[in-house]
C-alpha cells in the first residue's frame, strides 16, 4: 500500500462508517476463551482482538477459531488462553491505506476479518467483508447500469429485432384466440 496516503476518499478512513463503527472487543492473551466468548455473545461480535499491554493487536480470534480449535479439539473452553487459539500475527491495515487494495487482499488470502490500527499501531477499528460490500454498492450499482446501457446500445438492433418479433406474437396469440 505504498501510495495510499496520496488517494483522500478512498482511504479506510475516509469512509463515513469508519467514525462510527463500535470499539473492537478485544482481550490479552492470558484470557480464557469462556470469558472472551462471553464478551463476544454479548455484544454480538463475531471476533475478538487480542492485544498486548500497550493495545496493538498480536493476534485474533474468531467464531470459526473458538469451533475449529477449541471445541472441534474437545479442549475446555474454561481453562484455554485466548494465546492457545489465536491467529498470531494477523494482516493489520492502517487507517491510511486504500480500501479497494484491503477488498482484493481479504477476498484473495480468504479471511473475513481486517483490524485497522492508527500509525502507532494501536487498534482503532475492525473491518469485516460485509462492511466493504456495503461500502461498495453505490459502485457496483453504477458499474451494472453502465454495462446493462453498452450492452443494449451495441445490441440494439437485435433488440428491436427480438421486440418486433415478441410483439408479433403477442398480437398472433390475441387474433388467434379471438376466432
């Protein structure tokens, strides 16, 4: 992401949900997966991020996680450490880097979580796939109609083809019914 800081508005930033999106949960590693999936059922979060004293994520755990290593390995969800489950060392964008760079990386690596930190590393935010398809809409919407209008212009002379020949039926049905 190396010319991020040169593209204001397409920066994770700049996005107007970013200002609003709710603190991320997040835990020190000595935590047990109990309590830290307590936490999670209760604000209705599908992760948590584990950070270390000075809050910079070290790593994360998710849903799937507390499924594919804690409960799928019959492991006791009271006396395993949030450290035993985590995903270590997690992708971690900065609140300066290009949203469309994050929306390719996370759809090419397959992972559905992106925590955002500020430029001292510290978390401030957590983007998930679901923010960027929301994100993206008005675009995808745009970019639909664009192609639907070339598609059309080009083709219209088979268009007017297909519709004079649809007509055409149409009216035969009537007549025909009408006798």
């Amino acid at each position: 992401m190396a010319d991020s800081d040169t593209r204001p508005g397409h920066r994770l930033m700049d996005r107007p949900e970013y200002k609003s999106k709710p603190r991320p949960l997040t835990r020190g590693p000595d935590v047990t997966v109990y309590d830290a999936v307590r936490a999670m059922s209760d604000k209705n979060y599908g992760s948590v991020m584990i950070v270390d004293a000075d809050d910079k994520v070290i790593g994360v755990v998710t849903e799937r996680d507390v499924m594919n290593k804690l409960v799928a390995q019959g492991l006791d969800s009271r006396t395993t450490k949030l450290s035993d489950i985590m995903t270590a060392e997690p992708r971690l964008a900065r609140e300066t880097d290009d949203l469309i760079d994050w929306m390719r990386i996370m759809s090419n690596e397959r992972f559905r979580r992106l925590p955002v930190v500020d430029s001292e590393g510290r978390i401030k935010a957590v983007f998930t796939q679901g923010d960027f398809v929301s994100y993206n809409w008005p675009d995808l919407v745009y970019q639909a109609r664009a192609m639907a209008t070339a598609t059309v212009t080009r083709n219209w002379p088979y268009f007017l083809i297909g519709g004079g020949i649809a007509l055409y039926s149409i009216i035969m049905v009537i007549v025909v019914s009408m006798l």
